[in-house]
C-alpha cells in the first residue's frame, strides 16, 4: 500500500543541506558553488503535473526533460550526483499523488511498481535510480518485475527499435496477481518500457491503474534515435 513518511525525508534534507557548509558543493543544475541545487535550479524543477495518453495506459509526469530539469537528473543517474534526488524526489512524489488521485482509486487500494534497473546499468551506476527517488519521498515500490531476458541499452535505439528491444522483457512474480499497481519510473519517452511493464502485469493477473514518471522528453525528441541521457527510460 502507498504509504507517506514526510518527516524522515524532512529531517534528511536539513541534514544534506548542512553539510553543504562544511563540504562545498556545486549545483548540478548550473555549476555554480551553492547546495546539491541551487535555488534558480530548484525553481525549474517545481514540478507541473501533465497526464497523457498512452495506448490506454494513463502516464502522470512531473517535469519535462529538457535544460535544467535534463541536466540535474543526468548528474543524478550518471555521474554520482545522488545529492540532487531530494529535489527529485519531491517532484516524483507530487507525479505519484496526482496520478493517484486522478485514478479515483480507493484509498489504500493501489501498490506502486517500479522498472528493474538492467544488470548493466546497476554495474555502473551502483544504485537503481527510481528506489533512491522513492526512498526519500517516503514511497516504496515492489519489486513484483523482473527482467527475463538481456536487452540493449534504450539510449542507442530509434522507437520502433525501442519496442522491439523491450518486448517480452519482463515478467511479474507470481505477489502480483490480484494486486492493483500504479507504475513508477523516471524518464517517459516513447514509453516502451511502460507498456512493457503493463503487459506482464496484466497477463500475470494483476490490475494497472496508471504510470507515475518524474520527467517526459518534449515531443521533438520522442522517437529520436539518441541523446545520450534517457537511457534506460
Ligand atoms: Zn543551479
């Protein structure tokens, strides 16, 4: 079940921030020598809610990837800049609560599922992205997905090299069945990798209300074969 715990994630951001003091930082929006991101920064990052559309799968994103927001979550997932996700956390959950209630789901009702990282971007990130995100906004996804078969890295792929890539490459475990999830997930771009997700939910028995991303690429990008970031979207 969803469940909030604000106060921890309060208490941890105070505790970053003070550290920022003794241990200079420079903002991984902007560069410029301020905390994990700057106040300028952290204002293009408020997050603006949007739902679309996507073949029947009602996809909720808080921010749009592109300039600060790109940059800040780049720094984020690829180069070890982990002090950023309060931030980003804060807008996740904001993606989370509106898809939530724009679910009209029964409170309680619904457990929240993220993508497994693949092997190769664990290996060299240390860390799964979406779990630290959801962590410090005092959200817990489970782990009822996992990757059956290797795939390619999305960032190298065209759309329809995308779905190809992703298709049949994940399964659910056998705890879904029955359940109600809400998918959560970082980057949206053609949202191969969501459909992924809620086919093998479905056909493992279980409901999918909806998907929850931190971030959307503007539409002149979709389908775009690469940029380099969104790359295991
Ligand atoms: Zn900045």
């Amino acid at each position: 079940m969803v469940r909030f715990e604000s106060t921890v994630s309060a208490t941890r951001t105070a505790l970053l921030d003070a550290l920022a003091l003794v241990s200079p930082v420079r903002c991984s929006g902007c560069g410029v020598a301020d905390r994990a991101v700057c106040d300028d920064c952290a204002a293009a990052l408020r997050p603006c809610p949007r739902q679309i559309d996507m073949s029947g799968l009602a996809v909720t994103s808080a921010l749009t990837y592109a300039g600060v927001v790109r940059q800040v979550i780049a720094s984020f997932k690829d180069a070890g800049r982990t002090d950023a996700g309060t931030v980003l956390a804060a807008a996740l959950r904001t993606s989370v609560v509106h898809a939530l209630a724009a679910s009209h789901s029964e409170p309680g009702s619904v457990r929240l599922a993220s993508i497994p990282s693949t092997p190769a971007a664990r290996r060299a990130r240390g860390y799964a992205p979406v779990a630290v995100l959801l962590r410090r906004a005092g959200l817990r996804a489970e782990p009822v997905l996992c990757a059956v078969r290797a795939t390619r890295d999305q960032a190298e792929l065209g759309a329809r090299a995308r779905r190809e890539n992703r298709d049949r490459w994940l399964a659910a475990r056998p705890g879904a069945r029955a359940g109600r999830f809400l998918l959560v997930d970082d980057i949206l771009t053609t949202g191969s990798t969501l459909l992924e997700a809620r086919r093998a939910l479905l056909e493992a028995g279980a409901q999918v209300i909806g998907a929850a991303v931190l971030a959307r690429t503007p539409l002149r990008l979709e389908g775009r074969a690469s940029d380099g970031f969104a790359d295991d979207e």
